[in-house]
C-alpha cells in the first residue's frame, strides 16, 4: 500500500459540483445540546440523510433487512445482484457524534461500499447518548464483532466507519487488542473523530488549527463528547484511541478525509501514529471538500473516494 503524505492531495483541485456543493452550505452554529436539541438534531438528520440513503440503495441494487447479531440489532445489507456469492462481511459504523444517527440514515455510504465490495454489510444500530452514554456503544460494537468472529473466518472480516463510528471502530479493536482476539482483515475510516478531548486543549497541545467546515462546529465536538462520557477521562484510549496502543499486528488501514474537514487533523496524526507503529496505512485528503463528503452523491469525488475504500476492502 502507498504510505500517506499529509502534505499532499488526492487531486489538484475540487470538482465544480464539490465547488458549488461547499458554496451552498451555510456556516454552521453551535448548538447547545439538551434532551429537546437532542431530539431536534435527530429528526433533522434522519430528514437529510434518509433519503440520500434510500437512494443510494435503490441506484446500486442494494437490499437491506434488520436482524440480530451479538444480540445487537444490525441493518444487513447485501447486494441484489451478486453474480457470486461473496463470504466478505463489512462490520460497518454509522457516524453522529455519538448523539444522533442510524444504520438506515448512513445507507448513503454502506450501501455504496456494499455495491462497490460485493461484501455483506453489518451495521449495528448501536445506543446513543445521552440516554445511554459510555460505554453502551463499545459494548455494542465489541459484542457484534466477537460474534462476528465465532461465525467467519476474521480473514474474511473488514471493519469501516465514519466519524463517531470510525471512532468505534478502533475502540473496537482496541478492545480486541486487549483481550487478545484476532484482527479484521482491513480498516477503512472516513472522517474518524478519534480524539474526544476539548478542542481547545488539542489545539494547545498539537498546534494543529480546525479546518473551516461548513458541517460541523467545533464546539459541538465538545458537546458531542460531553454527552458521551461523563464523569470519564476524555483521553482514555476507549474513548480516544488515538491515544491507544499500535502495533504491526494492527490490520492496515485506509484513512479518508478533506481540506476542510474538521477532523482532518485527527485525521493525520491518526495516520502518522498508525504508521509510526509499523501499521500499512494511507491516508487520502481531497481538496477543499468537508467532513465525511463521501454522504453526498452530488459531489463526484464522493463515489470516488468510496471506490477506492472499497477496492482496498475486499
């Protein structure tokens, strides 16, 4: 795998469409989170990502049903016209900020890796805060895996996630690390929010400024991680991987990310981290684009970005 460079894109510059798509966005406000907000923030992002979603299945012949995995219910998701049956499994995590969300609202990026793999999707609807804070999510994410691994050989297991779930993912198998379970095969991550510390404190002890992204406020970080561990040291490696622990073992791991994607400096040093340890890594920056553009089909390097995840998947 080519090694990342955090000093170089993708592409040169932009799409018109993703030029456009970025011009239309209004700035972003920070929003005081509390059982009302929370309940507001759901309904509008069930309202802009579920038919991005459905579309997204209908386009690339995808179907889905809810079952059980772990005990955990999941979203599968296979492709209609599989001329081949496929033993790949994508354990996959929706994105939210820990707070909001679903594995039908993010159908918009699994069902397209669905697609584009040939691989069955498993993507738990695991709890949210605040009703159900630290560490309901990791348990739910580590039972659908262990019971992933009692079924399929972990050779045929890839995991993915996006933003709160790229941070699930690695809490997942940092879990695993510690209990000496085998590795998936591949990660691949979008947009991984993976350190949950104050901004602020980031900011003081890495220098590294957050992009203007017309999607998500700093802040709301902040509010996100508030709500999602209370009462807990943010920095924890459960809660924060990035401040887990790497090795070589770790399965190699595709990072994606943008310009103005507000994680695009966890981003980075995610990657330099992961490949400081010895771990195949590549990260991928696009220009000028924000956090987790992969949801929004209007944008080409949307569809390009996740046939490349894709193609280092399976």
């Amino acid at each position: 795998m080519r090694k990342f460079d955090p000093g170089r894109t993708v592409k040169d510059a932009v799409s018109e469409e993703g030029k456009r798509f970025m011009s239309m966005r209004p700035e972003v406000t920070p929003q005081l989170i509390n059982a009302d907000a929370v309940a507001k923030i759901r309904d509008q992002g069930h309202a802009e990502y579920l038919p991005r979603a459905n579309r997204a299945a209908s386009k690339h012949n995808v179907t889905s049903k809810w079952i059980e995995v772990g005990g955990i219910p999941c979203l599968e998701l296979l492709p209609k016209q599989a001329t081949t049956f496929s033993a790949h499994t994508l354990l996959y995590f929706f994105g939210g900020g820990y707070v909001y969300g679903g594995a039908e609202d993010d159908m918009c990026i699994s069902a397209v890796l669905c697609a584009f793999t040939g691989a069955r999707v498993i993507a738990p609807q695991y709890r949210l805060a605040p009703e159900y804070p630290y560490p309901a999510a990791t348990n739910d994410g580590f039972q659908v895996y262990l019971s992933l691994l009692r079924q399929i050989d972990p050779c045929e297991i890839a995991i993915a996630g996006e933003s709160a779930g790229g941070n699930l993912a690695l809490s997942t198998l940092q879990r695993a690390r510690k209990d000496n379970l085998t590795m998936p095969s591949r990660v691949a991550l979008l947009s991984p929010w993976c350190d949950l510390t104050p901004w602020q404190q980031q900011l003081k002890n890495n220098g590294m400024n957050f992009p203007s992204d017309p999607t998500l406020h700093r802040d709301d970080l902040d509010h996100y991680a508030m709500h999602y561990a209370p009462r807990h040291r943010l920095n924890t490696p459960e809660i924060s991987p990035l401040y887990g622990a790497f090795d070589p073992k770790f399965p190699p791991t595709m990072i994606s990310t943008a310009t103005r994607d507000i994680l695009m400096p966890q981003a980075i040093r995610l990657a330099q981290r992961l490949s400081q340890a010895g771990v195949d890594t590549a990260l991928r920056i696009y220009p000028d684009l924000c956090h987790v553009f992969e949801c929004y089909e209007e944008i080409p390097e949307a569809e390009d970005s996740l046939k490349a995840l894709a193609d280092f998947l399976f």
